[in-house]
C-alpha cells in the first residue's frame, strides 16, 4: 500500500486464469523447505554453538544471499531480504520458539508478494494482479509478466 500511495507500484491487469491452487502448493512447498534448512536446522545449531545473535546474524546472511540463485534477483534484493526477512523470521522464531508460527508468516508473506501482487520474489509464481514496480533501485526488469 506504501509503495502505492508514493507512487513505486502500480497494478497494470490480471491475469486471465491465474492457478491460485498450484501457487498455494508451490509457496507451502519451498518455504517449509527453507525455514526447515534455515531455522529448524542452521539457526539451531548456530545458536547452540555461538548463541542467539551470531547464529541469526550469520543464518539471516545465508538466507537472504541464497536469493541470489533465482532469476532477477540482485544484491540490493538480496540485501533486503537478508535484512527484512532474515532478522524478522529469526526474531520471531527466538520470541516464539515454533517453527509453524514462522513458516505461517513467511508462507503468507511471500503468497502474498508473488501469487497476489505479482512482486518477483521467486520466479514460479503466476500473479493473480500483473503489476509494475519502478523507482527505489529496483531492476528486476520483469514487471510485466504473465
């Protein structure tokens, strides 16, 4: 909505038929995969081994870095990640201490970026809205998509 009012996002169309049961699966799929590597393993450990700060500064470096691997994605995306979702996740789980609490959020959060609005976090994702993103560094150069 942020991005909206201040003029960075805008919805361009819909897509005609968009599969929201294969986003669904797709989004439950990878961030279990992903908060189970990363929180219900790395974190663990790390913070046995270090403690609770080093382990969500280092595991949150990893996290955000392994972005890198899909298509689109850059340091400035990378770096956000790492800052917006890593430490966030890694907060919550140390607050919480339950692993589906975090996949709930991270689930919701990236179903929402990627199959709603169409923001190019992972690359499998069919929008429901096809939107454009421009200004603040960002250069996916994959706004308008199908």
């Amino acid at each position: 909505m942020v991005l909206w009012m201040l003029g960075f996002f805008s919805v361009v169309s819909t897509n005609d038929a968009p599969t929201v049961f294969e986003n669904i699966m797709f989004h439950i799929f990878f961030e279990f995969i992903q908060d189970v590597v990363f929180i219900a393993i790395l974190f663990r450990i790390l913070e046995r081994s270090f403690g609770t700060w080093l382990a969500m500064v280092v595991t949150s470096v990893i996290f955000g870095f392994q972005h890198l691997l899909y298509p689109g994605q850059t340091l400035w995306s990378v770096s956000a990640q790492t800052i917006e979702a890593g430490i966030l996740f890694y907060s919550l789980y140390v607050l919480t201490r339950r692993i589906w609490f975090i996949f709930g959020f991270h689930f919701s959060r990236d179903f929402i970026q990627c199959a709603v609005i169409g923001f190019p976090v992972m690359e499998n994702s069919r929008p429901l809205l096809v939107s454009k993103f421009s200004g603040l560094g960002y250069h996916y150069g994959i706004s308008n998509r199908t």
